[in-house]
C-alpha cells in the first residue's frame, strides 16, 4: 500500500520535471497538433498545440514503477512483460505521430497499419497469459475457462481499450483524468488481491497521468498524441489481461466503452440508414456541439468514471472478502 503511494507520489513528480523541458523541446522544432477538418470550430485554435507529451508521461510512469519495484523487492516477469508493452504502445503510437508530422496532416498511420501493430503489440501479454495457464475470466465466484480461444479474446480486449482511449483522447484533460481514475481503481483492486507488482505499475500510471494533467489541462500547453493515447489504452488493457480482471473494465473504463459504441453506432446508423444518430462522435463532440464547455464535459466523464469506478472497487471487495 505504502509503496503504491509512493510509486505515484513520485511519478507525479517526475511528469512535472520532465514536462518542461520536453514541451520547450517540441515548440523549438515546431512539433504541434494537427486539427482534422471536421472538428469542431472552436478546436481549431487548438492547432499547433505541441503533441506526443505522451513521451514524457510514460517515460515519469515507467521511471517511477521501476524504482518502486526494485525497492518492494517485486520484480517479477510479468511486471516488466507488462512496463515492455506499455513501451511497444507508445514507439507505435509515436510512429502515428510522426506520420502526421511527415505529411502535415492528422491521418498519420492507415487504419489497418495502426490495428495489426497493436495486434503484434498485444500478442506479447497474452501468449504470456495463456501459457502460464490463466485462460479464464472470473467474476466472483463464478468462472469461465476460454481455453484456445483466450488469446483472440485477449487480443481484442487490449486492442480494443487501446482504440477507445485513443477516441476518448480528444477534450483537454479529458483522456488523462480519466485514466487518472481507472488505473487507481485497478490498483485498489491489485492491492486487494496482493498483486502488489501489478498495483505498483497502476498507481505509477496514474500518478504520471495527474502530472501530465498539470499541463494538458484546460487550455493545454501540450498533448498526449497517438503516443501517449494508445501507451494508455494499451497498458490499462494488459493490466486487465495480466491480473486477471477483464470483466471489471466494463464499469472503470465504462467512458471508453461509451465513446467506442458512439462512433460504432454513428457510422453503423450513417451506413444503413443515410442520417446520424449524433451531432458528431465520439459523444464528447456531440456534447460539445450540444453547447457544452469542454471543461464541463471533462468534470462530468471523470465524475461518471469515479461513480463507476468505486461501485467497482466495493463490489469487488466485497466479493473477494
């Protein structure tokens, strides 16, 4: 408990100490946003705004779960399996960047190129999983062995969060407040189960996230970009899948969840039937052509994900007493 504290405690500072100087390096080589054309009118103020902070955040999360592993004496395999791919995201996130940096765009990477790196990217934890022998999903005390089908099972979950915190990336502050959130309750629930590896690694993230939010707060001074997006998704999947608690995303990334089915069901409504369901997606755009402060929307997500979060929390405790 008191070296989770500590592992966010300092990687809150280090994202501080190694945000300034990281964002003066992208405004000295002109590195800044790109705003898609079909964004709102008021994000196009946004353009410019120095990106791939994500650089910065993961580095502070990485750092800090390291140093606080070593001094728990927690060094286990699955621990840097873990770290490793929350690399592997960020490098191909990072590739996405500089992609739109390459062409002056924000397309970067094709749809297909981006899903089989994350595929690749994923198979690392899961094969781990699945052949340690923890191919089953538990809820309680009811369980469900998957056997061979696991690993597409697991696959999907992680490439699917990290996708859907890459949508949810897209309002100051909103991604990182978010995961501020989830990876807390995923550390509550590793503490727990005395997965205290694993709960390092949580609470690391999710103090590099509150630092991050120091600067990616409304207005921000920097964003996280497909470098930090898809590093957050990614890990806070594989976190999931290496601790055993896929099934408990569903209420602590309940904000993925919902952006992803927006855009699903925007495009699936658009294809069949001609008309939109929303104003835009993912729904913290609709919410924002609705009249919605982006501030407004940030506080109201990150209050749904902590309701959501601690019923979580409780419930698992209470199942697992």
């Amino acid at each position: 408990m008191i070296l989770a504290i500590v592992a966010a405690l300092v990687a809150f500072v280090l994202a501080l100490l190694l945000g300034v100087p990281y964002i003066e390096f992208l405004k000295k080589k002109m590195l800044g946003q790109y705003i898609r054309e079909e964004a709102p009118e008021s994000h196009a103020k946004k353009g410019g705004t120095p990106t791939t902070g994500g650089v910065f955040l993961v580095a502070a999360a990485i750092l800090a779960s390291v140093i606080s592993l070593f001094m728990a004496e927690k060094t286990s395999t699955g621990a840097f399996l873990l770290l490793i791919t929350f690399i592997f995201f960020m490098f191909a996130g990072f590739q996405d960047d500089a992609q739109k940096f390459a062409h002056h765009d924000n397309k970067g990477l094709s749809a297909r190129g981006k899903l089989l790196l994350q595929i690749a990217i994923a198979c690392l934890p899961v094969m781990f999983v699945t052949i340690s022998g923890r191919t089953f999903l538990t809820f309680g005390e009811w369980t469900l062995n998957l056997g061979y089908l696991y690993p597409i099972f697991g696959i999907f979950l992680i490439t699917g969060v990290s996708n859907a915190v890459n949508l949810t990336d897209g309002l100051d502050g909103l991604a990182a407040s978010n995961m501020v959130i989830s990876t807390a309750a995923l550390a509550v629930i590793n503490l727990i189960m005395g997965n205290v590896d694993l709960a390092i690694i949580c609470a690391s993230v999710a103090g590099a996230c509150l630092g991050f939010l120091y600067f990616n707060r409304h207005p921000a001074k920097v964003f996280m970009g497909d470098t930090g997006s898809l590093a957050l998704g990614g890990i806070l999947g594989t976190l999931a899948v290496m601790g055993k608690f896929e099934l408990w995303l569903i209420p602590i990334g309940i904000i993925y969840l919902t952006e992803t089915l927006s855009v699903m069901l925007q495009v699936t409504s658009f294809k069949l039937t001609g008309k939109r369901i929303f104003k835009m997606s993912p729904i913290h755009h609709h919410f924002e052509l609705c009249g919605w402060k982006e501030t407004t929307i940030v506080k109201v997500f990150a209050g749904v994900t902590f309701i959501f979060s601690s019923a979580a929390v409780l419930l698992f405790w209470y199942l697992n007493r």
